[in-house]
C-alpha cells in the first residue's frame, strides 16, 4: 500500500483523532485465543492499542481510522465471530 502524505503544512494529527471501538466477540475461550485475536488486531493500519476482555468477550480497538471491516474480518481470520 502508498503511503498517503499528508498536504503541506497539515499533519496527521491535524486531519484524524484516535477513537477506540469495542465489539462483542464470541468463540474465545482462553488467554490463548485473546492473543491470538490481539495479534491479528495489532497487525491492522492505524491500530494503537488492543484490548480484549476474555470473560465478556469484549475487544476494544484504538486508534486512527481504523477500518471497521478491517477489525471483523481480522476477528473472523483468527476464527471468531463479533456479533455486535
Ligand atoms: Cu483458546
């Protein structure tokens, strides 16, 4: 992928602000599925941080412009499901 440079003068920070988005995850079942969810996450653009909580099955995503297909299809590669 190019890399998308930003117009003189206007910095990345200046055009996005990180935002974190928390879904509802089934199919993990122990501290070895949520690292292997977290890794599939971590390796998505603009990704900052991962959180995942093993007993709610809530993943909470952080960062700039990060896709939101991009998240349920890394979630459904790792192979879980979000259901909401
Ligand atoms: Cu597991």
């Amino acid at each position: 992928m190019v890399p998308q440079i930003p117009p003189t003068g206007i910095t990345k920070d200046m055009m996005s602000t990180p935002t974190t988005h928390t879904y509802a995850v089934t199919g993990m079942t122990c501290s070895h599925c949520v690292a292997s969810l977290c890794e599939k996450v971590e390796e998505l653009v603009g990704v900052q941080s991962v959180e995942v909580d093993l007993d709610s099955g809530r993943l909470s995503v952080g960062g700039e412009d990060v896709d939101d297909g991009a998240v349920r299809a890394a979630v459904a590669e790792a192979g879980y499901e979000v259901i909401s």
